[in-house]
C-alpha cells in the first residue's frame, strides 16, 4: 500500500498529470471565453504540458499565467491571423456546399479548399506548441508551423486523430470527457512533440546537423528555423 501512495509510483505519477490536466483544461477555458484570447490561453496551456512531459511540473497555476502574460502579444496575433484565415474557409465552404454543381471548375474550387483546409488544420496543431517555445514574427512562425507538420507526418497523423477522437467522444458518447478535452489533447501532443521540440531547439540554436544522441529521432529532416528565432526564457 505504501509503495502504491509514494508519489513516485508511476501510477501515482500518471494520476497526479490527469488531475493537473483538469485544472489546466478549466484554466484554459476560462481564459478562452473572451475569444481573443484563445491563441495566449492555447500557448499557455502548452507551455506547462511540454513542462509536464518533461517531469518538470511545479506551481502549475502560477507557471500558466506567467506563461500566459509572457506569450499574450505574439499568441493573439497568430491566433488573429488564424481565426480571420478560419472565418473565410467557412464562408467559402458554405457557399461551395450549396451552389454544388458537378462540373470541372467546382470540383477545382473544392480541391482548392481541401486543400486549404488542411494547411490551415496543421498550423492550428503546431502553432501554439511552437510558440510556447520559440518566439518569431507572426507569419515566420505560420509558415515554421505548415513546414514542420509537413515534415513530421506520421507526427501530424497520430496528433490529428486524436483530437478528433477526444471531440468525437465528446460529442458522441461521453459529454463529461469535455473535462479533459483540449487538456487531454495538448498533454498528448506535447508527449508526441516532444523529440520534435528537441530537434528544433538544436536548429534553431546551431543551425547545424543534429547531433548523434537525437539522430534516432522518429523524424529528422526538418528544415531550417530563421536566424531571429531563439528559444523563450
């Protein structure tokens, strides 16, 4: 009994981030209510998971405001750029919806939109991740965001997916989940993009070829990170 309660039991460890997952999910919720703050809530909530994952959590409340005022600048303006990029592939995907006509130029102007659709579904994985690690300019950190979820693939795939099991169950079969929900998904992420990071980091901070210790890395061939991108204190 008393090995089961030691804090370090990785039971206990694994119920001690399912809890700091519910309070950062309602932390962040709360914080996204104004809408505009979505994007610094989203890189807060990032920003202490990628802590979490690396065993490095303390004050998890104190360390999501800070990062939350750290970050409030750059996160909104991405997260401006996004939801105005969001709101136009809606429109268009309302209006290709109910003017369907099976013809050339429709099936073109649909294929455009997927395609779109996709590019714009990347950078809303990776963005926030990213911005909660590196600091850039607004469209250099978009454009680093569709370059690395190119890379990393198998990375985006396993992400993706389980975003969209966690909304599924939400909505589908068990509403309560919604406690967890973006929490879960951004506790998950940051396990999956954790070596990922690691990489970046060496890029960004030598521009050279990575080391030996991180060759074995599931994905390796990621481009170059702009020279004025350096890694948040």
């Amino acid at each position: 009994m008393r090995s089961l309660l030691n804090p370090e039991n990785p039971v206990m460890r694994f119920l001690t981030k399912i809890g700091y997952t519910i309070i950062l999910n309602i932390l962040w919720f709360l914080c996204s209510l104004p809408v505009f703050t979505i994007g610094a809530s989203t890189t807060a909530l990032y920003a202490v998971m990628q802590k979490l994952v690396r065993d490095e959590e303390s004050g998890i409340i104190s360390a999501f405001f800070t990062a939350f005022r750290q970050n409030f600048r750059q996160a909104t303006k991405v997260w401006l750029v996004l939801l105005g990029a969001l709101i136009f592939l809606g429109v268009d995907g309302y209006i290709l919806l109910h003017l369907r006509h099976l013809n050339a130029f429709w099936t073109l102007l649909t294929a455009v939109w997927f395609v779109l659709a996709a590019a714009c579904t990347i950078v809303l994985l990776y963005v926030f991740p990213l911005t909660a690690r590196f600091s850039n300019s607004t469209f250099a950190m978009i454009r680093n965001s569709l370059m690395t979820g190119m890379h990393f693939l198998l990375c985006t795939v396993l992400i993706a997916s389980f975003h969209f099991a966690v909304f599924y169950i939400i909505i589908f079969i068990y509403t309560p989940v919604c406690f967890l929900g973006e929490g879960l998904c951004a506790l998950f992420s940051s396990w999956i993009m954790n070596r990922v990071l690691l990489q970046l980091e060496i890029i960004s901070n030598s521009q050279n070829a990575l080391p030996e210790e991180t060759a074995e890395a599931e994905c390796t061939d990621m481009p170059p990170i702009s020279d004025d991108e350096d890694r948040q204190g």
